[in-house]
C-alpha cells in the first residue's frame, strides 16, 4: 500500500534499548541508531513512535536523505500523505532524481488524487532510464486509476515490450481491456499472465469475471476456465442504502451513533470498487536480508496478493456453488448467495474461501454475528489470512466492538504490510477512540 523502496541504513551502531540519547561518539552513528530503532518500529506498526525517532534523528542531521525518505514512509503509514511528501521533497532537496524517493512520493501524490503530479514522478522515472518496465506499469496504475483507460493501455503494451515475463503489467492489460468490453482480448491477456504465474488466485478471478461479462451478452460461462475466486477484502464501507428490489439492511447494525457517524464521514475515501471488482496485481515483495522494512510492489492502488503466491497445483477448479454464489453476491442476491456458500460447505466445510465468501453476504445481510463466526471458521482453517482478518475488523467495527476491530485489524497488517483496508481500519478505530475519550481496550459497547 504506502510503502515503497526503502533505503538502507549504513549498521555502523548496535540499536539503542531505549530512548534514551545514543552513546555513539559520531553523528553518522548516532542518526544510525535512531534510524534503526525507527525502523524497528514501523516493523511493529507502531508509527507514531517510529515519526518521533525519525525525528530525533534529523535533529542530529537534518541532512539524512535515508532518514527523510523513511520518514515519509512511516508518515504515510499513519495517512498523513501530505506530510510525508513534505518529507520527501527534503529528501529530494537533497538528491532531485533519486528514483526511490521519486518513487515514493509518486505513490502518496497518487494517494491524495494529485494525479498529474503523481505522473510527472513516474514520467522522470522514465525519462531517466526509458527501459525501466516497473515504471511503465506503475505509470499505466495511475492513468487507469484516473480513468484514463486508453493511455494505461500505452503504458501496460509499453511495460510488457520492454518485459514480456511480468505477469502484472499482463493481468492490468487485461482489466484495461474489460473497461472498453474488448473481453476475449482480456482474457488472452490474463491467460498469459496465468501462463506466468498459475498461483495467483485473483488473476483466476478477473478472467472469471471477464468471461461472466462475456456471459451477459448472451455468450455461456464455461465453468472449468474459472477458478475459485475469492472476493477482495471490503475496501468500501459495510454499509449503503440498499437499491431497489435489494434485501434491506437491518438498521441495528449501526448500535453506536459515534460508529455510524465515523462510517458516513469515510464513505467517500472507501468508495473504490465492490467486492467483485478485478484487482490489480502486484508484484511479490523480494526476500531481502538486509531490508528492515519490505519494499513495495510498484502497485499500490488495490490490495496487493502474498509476497509468497500459492503453487499451481492449489488452484482447482471450481464448485459450481461457488461460481454461483459469487455472482448473486455481485448482483446484491445475498440471501441466495449464502445459500450457494451454504451447501459448498455440507460438501466441504473446510472451504475457507466459502466461509469468507458466507461471512461478507451474511454481513451484507445485517447478520455481523453470524458473519463474524464465518470468518472464525475460516481463520481456523488458514490462521492469520490478512483478508478474512479484515472483514472480521469491519464486522467488529459495525457492532461498535472496535478493540477487538482494532486487534483485526493489526493482524492483518503484520501479515501484509500493504493492506490498505487494515491501514485505513486503524485510522478508523484511533479516530473513534479520540472521539468517544476511550482507550483501546475499553469496552466500546
């Protein structure tokens, strides 16, 4: 999500225990110090206390472009996106074409809806080094994100030129692809991404919903090409005025006013796709030893998969209740669509793609409870899965238990760093706890 290349810190000092100053006779190993002891908190998503130690290290050298740049990443870790390019552009100050740098404060311009801006970086990127494909793709994520459907096209076919191999500038060709319903092109396109890397589920799942579209228009779903989809975590709030001829909302989901009000407020920051949407791909977050904080895959405008993507023989076909349930959720049928998850678990209740699938329609439903035993169903069968961890902190959320929400929600983001779900579910139950005068394990009846 925010993070993105993060620079390296010389180990020239053992870390401080404590906050106490460092004992380093030199100013490169006192900065060093507070750096890592900075770093080390944004591991444990502590990034206030990370900011303050990022601080104390610009206090000794204001200079540091390291500490500036992950600075900034903490900063917008925290959703203080104008901060953290502030930080960013001292960073620049320092070196004006440092790609990291560049990189990253693309990243948070793109954040805040400064589009063009967020171009210009990438564009410099390019114009730097024209055959740098991650740039191409992460230039054609923000033109699709704005809408610019045929100039993403450009920079995926440009991305894909320069490195035919990448099976997320193939899986973003195909999404573009569906946007003008060119639909047997963007499944050619998913099916080379699929030729790449056959472990990713949610490739499965957009060439799913390609071929459902096809479907629409009269064409047949051939189930066997569609794997199990599992729908991405709620980026949208849990809640909306249910259209026409849709199963009304229970109106005690909302048992706390506060709750509600801070739901309606973020409305417009969730608004970004239904559950079914297509999602971006991104790539896997490379093992490194010496990286303190992981770097970012290039996308970073919708859930990002595993850095470790399951191997192909996991990927099976799929039930045809699943299929079934998945559309009727996608057309607001949630009393349907549960009874679809409902008999694919008779046949196999250790599903947890079925269980997170009944958890979010019963969720829909008004039924938080019963949602919430979904997911910890689901959480048994596959501990630690960062998007049943979500929807359970949404669903704690709702019914005002938002400790517990909050709990969730910190799971999920030690288990992906880049979810952009339990980073705004965090900001979410910091806010109600400044609201209400509570503290985070009070009770929030």
């Amino acid at each position: 999500m925010i993070l993105g290349k993060k620079k390296k810190m010389p180990d020239t000092k053992a870390k401080s225990p404590d906050d106490t100053p460092p004992r380093s006779g030199t100013i490169e190993g006192g900065v060093t110090t507070w750096a890592n002891k900075g770093n080390n908190l944004v591991e444990s998503s502590m990034y206030a206390e990370a900011i303050r130690c990022y601080n104390k290290a610009l206090e000794i050298n204001p200079r540091s472009l390291e500490v500036l740049n992950n600075r900034g990443l903490a900063l917008a870790r925290t959703g203080r996106l104008g901060d953290a390019i502030l930080s960013y552009d001292r960073a620049l100050d320092l070196k004006p074409d440092d790609p990291e740098v560049l990189y990253n404060k693309g990243i948070a311009l793109a954040q805040i809806g400064k589009t063009s801006e967020a171009l210009a970086c990438y564009d410099k990127l390019i114009e730097a080094n024209p055959n740098d494909f991650n740039s191409w793709c992460s230039k054609g994520d923000v033109l699709f994100e704005a809408g610019n459907y045929e100039e993403a096209l450009k920079a995926y076919d440009q991305s894909i030129q320069l490195n035919p191999t990448d099976e997320t500038a193939w899986n973003n060709r195909g999404m573009t692809l569906v946007k003008f319903n060119r639909y047997e092109e963007a499944i050619e396109s998913y099916d080379k991404a699929l030729e790449l890397n056959p472990g990713i589920e949610k490739i499965w799942s957009n060439k799913g919903l390609a071929i459902a579209k096809m479907n629409e228009k009269g064409d047949k779903i051939d189930l066997a090409k569609i794997a199990v989809t599992l729908p991405k975590e709620e980026t949208s709030v849990p809640w909306k005025e249910p259209p026409p001829k849709e199963p009304s909302v229970r109106t005690d989901m909302f048992e706390n006013p506060l709750i509600r009000s801070i739901m309606e407020k973020s409305s417009p920051v969730f608004e970004k796709a239904e559950a079914f949407a297509p999602e971006m791909v991104s790539r896997p977050v490379p093992d490194s030893p010496q990286a303190i904080i992981p770097d970012a895959p290039p996308k970073e405008y919708h859930e990002p998969v595993s850095g470790k993507p399951a191997v192909a023989s996991k990927v099976k076909s799929p039930d045809e209740n699943m299929v079934k349930g998945n559309l009727l959720y996608s057309q607001g049928k949630y009393e349907e669509a549960i009874e679809c998850f409902t008999k694919l678990l008779e046949k196999d209740d250790k599903n947890k793609t079925a269980w997170n699938n009944k958890g979010l329609a019963l969720g829909k439903f008004g039924r938080v409870f019963e949602a919430i035993d979904c997911y910890d169903k689901a959480l048994e069968i596959a501990p630690g899965d960062p998007v049943v961890l979500n929807n359970k902190g949404s669903a704690f959320f709702k019914k005002g238990r938002v400790s517990e929400a909050l709990e969730c929600y910190k799971t999920a983001l030690e288990k992906n760093p880049d979810s952009k779900t339990a980073i705004k579910g965090i900001e979410l139950c910091n806010e109600y706890f400044v609201k209400s005068g509570k503290k985070a394990g009070a009770a929030t009846s």
